[in-house]
C-alpha cells in the first residue's frame, strides 16, 4: 500500500476505495458464487463503515477468505495469502496454533516463507528499525488515548 503514498490524496484514496470493492467482490464469489442474496452483505453497517473510514478490512478479507479456499488443493499459495494477511496481525494471533495443531505444514512453511520475503523487502526500503519501532508504535498511549473505549482485552484491563 505503501506506493500509494506517492499519489496526490483524492487519486490514492480513490485507487485504494477501488482496490477494497474489488476485494470484496471477490470475497462474495469465493464464499457464494451465483448467490445474489449475499448482495445484501453490503448493508452491513460494519462493512460500510470500513469504507466510510478507508479500513484495509477487505483486503485482509480477501486474503483470509481465499487462504482458506485454497488451503486443501494449493496449500502453498494459501500459506502465501495468509502472509499477506499479516496487515492486520492482531486478527491472526491465534491461527498459527490452529494450523500447527491440523499439521498443516506446507501452509506453515509457505507463509513464513513469504512473510521473511516481505518483511525483507520493507527493509529494503525502510530498513530495519521500523520493525524495532513496531511495538513501541502498537503501545504508544497518544495513538489509543481512551482504550478503555475498545472492546478489546487492553479496553477491558484498563
């Protein structure tokens, strides 16, 4: 996504709104080819929000949804989505032990093996201390100032 940084606002935002509508339609023909039924999907309020707000929720959708298609007959280009699947990391915590425990080794091997590429090609261009800054950019308090708000484990610690 990162490319799109080049672009003047309204061209990025337009191109990354188009970049999720056709991941979504994706999604709809991978879960229910020839069921027009599930059209009615889009009314979701989440889903709508998510464009509202230019989330990257349907492409980790995209990539969720089409790993799992192809996990029994490509497990290596399964494990490969899964590994572009890491945009959203906090959405995948407890995968890795589902496919550990279903010895689902080919996946494994194919998404660690993309996941090194990719980490190894944002080095390349941003080197390395972005991946020592990560934690301490996921934590920092100013980003999430009231996370008791988030329906999540730190919301409800807090």
């Amino acid at each position: 996504l990162q490319p799109l940084g080049h672009l003047p606002y309204r061209a990025a935002y337009s191109l990354f709104q188009l970049f999720n509508l056709l991941a979504l339609l994706a999604v709809w023909r991978l879960l229910a080819p020839g069921r027009p039924g599930l059209w009615f999907a889009s009314l979701s309020i989440p889903l709508l929000v998510c464009f509202v707000n230019g989330q990257d929720v349907a492409l980790f959708l995209l990539c969720v949804i089409a790993a799992f298609h192809f996990a029994p007959h490509r497990p290596l280009l399964a494990g490969a989505l899964l590994a572009f699947a890491t945009i959203k990391p906090h959405f995948l915590v407890f995968l890795p032990f589902t496919l550990l425990f279903f010895a689902r080794w080919r996946i494994i091997a194919a998404g660690l093996t993309t996941l090194t590429a990719l980490i190894a090609l944002a080095a390349s261009t941003e080197g390395w201390a972005w991946l020592l800054r990560f934690p301490s950019v996921v934590l920092n308090p100013a980003i999430h100032p009231e996370p008791f708000q988030f329906l999540n484990l730190r919301g409800i610690l807090s």
